[in-house]
C-alpha cells in the first residue's frame, strides 16, 4: 500500500457548544473531541499528521448565537497560524437575518475561504423566507471568490433533492462544497450515479467530500471518476472532527483506490486548489 505521509482537512470544526437536550434526552456534549484552543487543536492535527485545515464554527444544537459567536474564534485561529483558512457561519433562517448579515460584513478577512450554511436547522431552498439569506449568502460569495459549503443529509431540507436546487441555480458562478457525498445512501447513489458527473460536465463549480460517506461509497466514486476520466479534482479529504473521525475518514479515502496520483489529488492537492 503506498503512502502519502500528510493530508489536508477540508472540513473540520472549531469550538465548543453549550450541552443540549438531544431527542428529549437529557443535556449532552456529544461532541468530546471538541477544540477551543489553537494548542489543543495544532496538538490533534500534529498527531493526525493534518498539515493544513479549514476550519469551521461548531454547530448543531439549535441556539442561533452559540455558532455564529464562533465566527471570531476561526478567524482569531487562522490568523494566528497560516496552516489554517476558515469559513464563517451562516444561516438560511430569517430570524437569523440579522447574525448572517453581520457575519457576511466579516467575509473580507484575509483568512477567510468559505461561506458555511445548513439547513438542517430550519429554512429551506425554496422556503420563501429564507431567499433572502440565500440570495445575500451566494451574492456575497460570488462577490468575494468564495466556496459556499453546504451541509447535506438524507430526506427533510437537507437532503441532496434539495440541496442539488443551490448547484443548479449557483454552480455556474459560485463554488459549492457538497459536504457528506450528499448525506445516506440515496444521496450516493444519485450522486455517483450520475448528478455529480452530470454537473461537471455541465460546468457546475460543484465539489464534495466523502465525511460520513457509507463504506462502498468512496471506493464507486474513486472507480467512476477513472471510468469517466472526469471528477477527479472535484473530491476532497475531510474529517467533520469532532463530529466525524478523523482515522476512519482518513483510511476509508485512502483504501477507494489504488491509484496513488489520485489518492494524493483527494487528500492534498484539491484542498490546495480549491482553498489556497
């Protein structure tokens, strides 16, 4: 098995949230690899062998300010060490309006690669109340040269059904990161399958990483993009730390193929194209 000694995370998180009543459970932190100090996290990627990251606010419980007063702690990090870029929260919500806008005002820093939205707490594409958000968030990425990096997962607002919508109504001027291969099984099928080739070949800007991808999946993708000759550049390394694992991620893309250049493409030299 050949070995590329240092990968590049094009998708991970930064920040601790407060705990939170899961599923009407009690309060939980299920997040306990969670980092809010730049030691701790050059620690975890040092013993990774991660050279470079972009990182991004926690999220995922459903207090609005808790993610977005992340924003200052990425861009502190990344300004504190070149081996990390960022990208900022926002949010589709209309009660989030004012958070986004004011998140968007800060989307000039120097550090600063990506525009991070999910729906997978509240809005929707084609929910009327979130098009304004949407519509600031891709002017504004479009406007700065920025990824937007979008959350999928399976069924509801987030799943690939409609997230697809943002790459056929912005992919041709604004990069989308697909995160999760389109989130579940179907979403991997539909992807590999076909949409993700359709969109390239289309000349959508549309990428996506294998985090949380199901185990046949990154080995069919690795063997379309060598059937098709095309896609190749389009796929990313990335561990969703510390909601995702890192060692798992990591050999799961590097067993898709044997292929070493292409192995190499997914684990650095796409991250470094498409995030400097």
């Amino acid at each position: 098995m050949f070995f590329v000694p240092l990968t590049f995370d094009a998708h991970r998180h930064l920040g601790r949230l407060p705990a939170y009543p899961f599923y009407g459970g009690p309060p939980v932190n299920p997040d306990t690899s969670a980092r809010d100090q730049i030691a701790d996290l050059v620690d975890d990627l040092d013993r990774e062998g991660t050279e470079r990251a972009l990182l991004l606010p926690n999220y995922g419980v459903p207090v609005a300010a808790a993610s977005f007063a992340l924003n200052e702690l990425v861009l502190e990090t990344a300004s504190k060490d070149d081996r990390f870029v960022c990208g900022l929260w926002t949010s589709p919500r209309a009660e989030d309006a004012e958070l986004t806008d004011a998140a968007l005002a800060l989307a000039g820093e120097r550090s600063v690669v990506a525009l991070k939205t999910s729906f997978l707490l509240g809005g929707g594409v084609d929910d009327p109340t979130s098009q304004p958000q949407i519509e600031r968030i891709f002017a504004t990425a479009r406007e700065r040269d920025l990824v937007v990096h979008v959350h999928t997962s399976p069924g509801a607002a987030s799943d690939i059904d409609e997230i697809g919508k943002l790459v056929d109504r912005y992919g041709d001027d604004v990069r989308i990161h697909l995160v999760h291969l389109g989130g579940g099984m179907s979403a991997h099928i539909k992807l590999i399958g076909g949409r993700f080739f359709d969109w390239i070949e289309a000349g959508k800007k549309v990428y996506t990483d294998t985090s949380w991808a199901i185990g046949f999946a990154p080995r069919w993708l690795a063997s379309e993009i060598e059937r098709r000759g095309t896609g190749a550049d389009r796929v990313l390394f990335a561990s969703d730390e510390p909601w995702g694992d890192h060692a798992g991620e990591l050999a799961r893309l590097r067993a898709a193929s044997q292929n070493p250049e292409l192995v190499r493409m997914f684990l650095q030299d796409n991250y470094t194209a498409l995030y400097g």
